[in-house]
C-alpha cells in the first residue's frame, strides 16, 4: 500500500498512513450490510486523527465519542449526530454534551442523577445496562461480568425514578472484537427483544436501542468479518437501532511502516530493529499477538559500510524501546530483508497510535501521512 511514498520519506522512516478513499468505502460497505433502517456511528476511539474523523463524519450518521476531548473533535468535524458514552464522565463533559446536542448514554444511577442537575432542561439519555450474559465472543468482554460499565439490571427501576431526564432507550455494547457475524445478529436480535419487553416493564416509549460496536477484525489474516446477517436483523417500528463501528472502519484504511535500523542475531534468535514500536502501535504487545508484516524493499545504500541483511529466516521485528516487550511480531519468515527497507504493518488504521505510550524515551513521532 503506498510504497513509493513510503520510499520517499527521508530515511530512517516511520509512518501512520491513512486513506480516505478506503474509510468512505468501509463506510459504503457497512451501511449496506446493515438493516435498512439503523443508523451507525464511527467509534472516534479507534482513530482521532482529524483528517480520519473528518472523512468519516461526511458517510456516517454520527460519531461516537468517550471524552471530552473527543467531544470536540466531533463537534469541529461538523457531525451529524453525536452520541457520549464512558464510565468517567466529570460534570464538565456532561455540560458540553448538553450544550453540544449529544444524546448521553448514562453509565449509573449517580451519572443520570448528576446529569438531571446540570441540564437546563431534561436531556434525552440512554441507560447504559450491564445484561447477565453478555452474548458474544470476543477479546475484551464489556457486559455479562462485573465491569465499570453500565447499570445492573436490578437497579434499572430506581433510574427511572431520577427526575429531570427523558430515558429513550438502551445502549447495549457487550464487547470489543467479535468476527463472528452470525452470533452478532443473534445478539442483535436479543438487544431488541429486551429492550423492547424491558421499556414495557419500565413504562416508557422505547425510541433507540444501542448494540454499540464489537465488529471484530482478525489482525492474523487478511479476512473480513460477514456482515451479511445483519442484514436480516429485523427492526420494530419506531426504533431507532444504532451500530457504533470504530475497529471495523479504520483498521483497514491505514497502515504503520518503519525503516529497519538493524538486523541482529542474538542466542539463536534473528532481530529487525525498527525505528518505531511499541509506542507508535502498541496493539501486538497489548494483546499479545504477532502482527503481520510487509517488506518493501529499498534498494539505496549510501553507506561506506557493509548492509546488514538476512535471506530465508524467522525474524522478530522489534522497536527502539529499551524494553524487552517492545516487539510487534515474532518468527515471521522472510525471503529477503536488509536493513535501509521497510516494514509495513496493515490493519493498523484503528488503536494505533491512539492507544501507545508515545512519551516512553521520547522518541520523535512518526509521520502521518493522509491519503
């Protein structure tokens, strides 16, 4: 992807690369596979590049946000809608929300209560709930154990008791990284049945029911998760079903690239050392995985010293960190790679550089290139 702009950086190099063009067509993409009547929403989470949420922001009914900080990123994107969600929301947040539009999805009792006594008038909310089961597979469970996240269910007729506010539904996010469409739908399907007898229970109009994100990608592969049983999900009149994508849209329409500095064996084990890491893509240490790699090579050599190279071996590609832990793949075979070439790590589009510990040793930053 891009290698004659990666070979053009000045060298050493390090890049975010993010395309547009691929964002908006995710975007088409989901929207299709998607029940006629939902509404989706990009996650700003996975990626708050400006440019990212900008393109984003101009195909998606809305955008998601979980701070602040986000808060105005999506307010200067112009969104069409913004929903606000998160466990630590100070009473600063809320009143942006407010002021901004956003419908607020109340992580507790106390939130829906501190919340009724800043709001000039009562703001329309979602309850955040905690559901017994949660219901899908996935690599970071939300719901269904004992989380920060939502209100229990036993606890949902004393919020709606809090004056001062207008519950309209639910938000329903279970978990983070599900590849499974089928067993999506299925939970889908569940979050509106409950909603719906649970609204009844409660006495009050249900307009929205939530599912929150959870569309998985499998960084292992360069498979897609099937969104095409969603696409039977059948919604009751008069609700509005929201989706809000972060990984599903962004991972794919963005890559990192790092110049080799090094290649090294040590005890056995053959190292390509990165003017990069961790801290630009934290993700492969975070969950412990080995990211797939790209080698673009490139040919120039202005050095009077010899080119560190390897043929047909295992190589780790590891960071500029002095950490042990700073690796991002392990025992990948290559054909060819010499140091001066170019590593590039697809599906790095979404909880990149977002989620990395950047100050760690100071290092400069990588380049964003936009595209």
């Amino acid at each position: 992807m891009h290698d004659e702009i990666l070979r053009a950086l000045p060298a050493p190099s390090c890049a975010y690369v993010y395309d547009t063009a691929a964002l908006r067509a995710r975007a088409a993409m989901v929207r299709q596979a998607l029940p006629g009547s939902a509404s989706f929403l990009y996650a700003v989470k996975a990626n708050g590049n400006p440019a990212v949420i900008a393109a984003l922001a101009s195909v998606c009914d809305g955008l998601e946000v979980a701070s602040g900080g986000e808060l105005s990123l999506a307010v200067a994107a112009g969104a069409k809608r913004i929903v606000f969600g998160g466990p630590g929301k100070t009473d600063a947040e809320l009143a942006a929300a407010v002021a901004a539009g956003a419908l607020i999805n109340v992580e507790s009792v106390h939130e829906l209560r501190r919340l009724a006594s800043l709001a000039p008038a009562p703001p329309s909310v979602c309850l955040r709930v905690n559901r017994p089961g949660g219901g899908l597979q996935g690599s970071h469970t939300m719901t269904g154990t004992p989380t920060p996240f939502g209100i229990e269910e036993s606890q949902l007729a004393l919020a709606m008791q809090v004056p001062g506010v207008d519950v309209i539904g639910f938000h329903l996010h279970a978990v983070s990284n599900n590849v499974d469409g089928v067993a999506h739908a299925a939970f889908v399907r569940d979050s509106l049945d409950w909603s719906v007898q649970t609204a009844r229970e409660l006495g009050f109009s249900l307009r929205v029911v939530n599912v929150g994100g959870g569309l998985g990608v499998d960084y292992l592969n360069t498979t897609s998760m099937d969104l095409s049983p969603l696409r039977d999900v059948i919604v009751p009149p008069g609700i509005d079903l929201v989706f809000e994508p972060g990984r599903f849209l962004a991972a794919d329409a963005g890559v990192y690239a790092a110049t080799v500095l090094d290649i090294k064996t040590t005890h056995g084990r053959t190292f390509a050392v990165l003017r990069g890491g961790t801290h630009h893509f934290r993700l492969p240490a975070a969950w412990g995985y080995s990211h797939p790699f790209t080698v673009v090579p490139v040919d120039t050599w202005p050095h009077p010293y010899p080119r560190p190279s390897v043929t047909d071996c295992l190589v780790d590609a590891v960071g500029e960190l002095c950490t042990p832990r700073d690796v991002l793949t392990r025992g990948q075979h290559v054909e060819s790679l010499r140091a001066g070439d170019i590593l590039v790590f697809g599906r790095a589009g979404a909880y990149g550089w977002d989620i990395s510990h950047h100050e760690f040793l100071r290092h400069d930053p990588p380049s964003f290139i936009i595209v």
